[in-house]
C-alpha cells in the first residue's frame, strides 16, 4: 500500500513539473524568435530598462541601441527584453511565434 501510495505521488509530481515547465518553453521560444528579428530601427527596452532605437546591428551578437538625442549603448541581443511599437502614440509589447509578430500587448 505504502508503495502504491509513493509511485502516485511521484507520478502526480511529474505530471505537474511538466505542466509548469511547458508555458516557460513557448515564453523562451517566443523571446529567442524576437531577438532573431532584431533589425535597424526597431524600438526596444532592455532588461535594465533603457529604451531606444537600434542604430546598428554589429555582429550575429551585439546590437547598437541609441537612447536619446547622444547616447549610444552596446548591448548583446540577450540583453534585450521586449521590441516595442509606439507608433500611434501607445506602447505596446510586440510577442513573436518563428519570427513573426503574433499579438500586441498593451502595457500598463
């Protein structure tokens, strides 16, 4: 009985660690199809939270991103959190599936 009751708990166990690991793969996915796009002019925010313009990608690894009127900063692509579309005058988070724009988040 003691057995029967150890391998359902573990089982329960495992079937859980899945269904929480399986949204943080799309999540991943969805942030490394993001920063594959990255091109010149796109606006984003970092993970340190500095916004600007991508001025100049330099390598398959760092980017160029141009805050304000003279600050250019370095960063690599994994530095970058979220591409942003202010476009119309909202800020919006843009979300990506194999490189192409999915859906529009407003931010609040």
């Amino acid at each position: 009985m003691g057995d029967l009751f150890g391998f359902i708990t573990m089982l329960i166990m495992i079937i859980a660690s899945i269904c929480f690991l399986r949204p943080r793969g799309k999540q991943y996915k969805s942030m490394s199809d993001m920063r594959k796009g990255l091109k010149v002019g796109d606006r984003v925010s970092t993970f340190d939270g500095i916004c600007g313009n991508i001025t100049e990608v330099l390598n398959n690894e760092n980017l160029l991103i141009k805050v304000g009127e003279e600050a250019i900063f370095e960063f690599t692509r994994g530095g970058v959190c979220r591409m942003i579309d202010d476009s119309n005058g909202e800020i919006k988070e843009l979300y990506f599936d194999s490189g192409k724009r999915i859906a529009d988040k407003k931010r609040s």
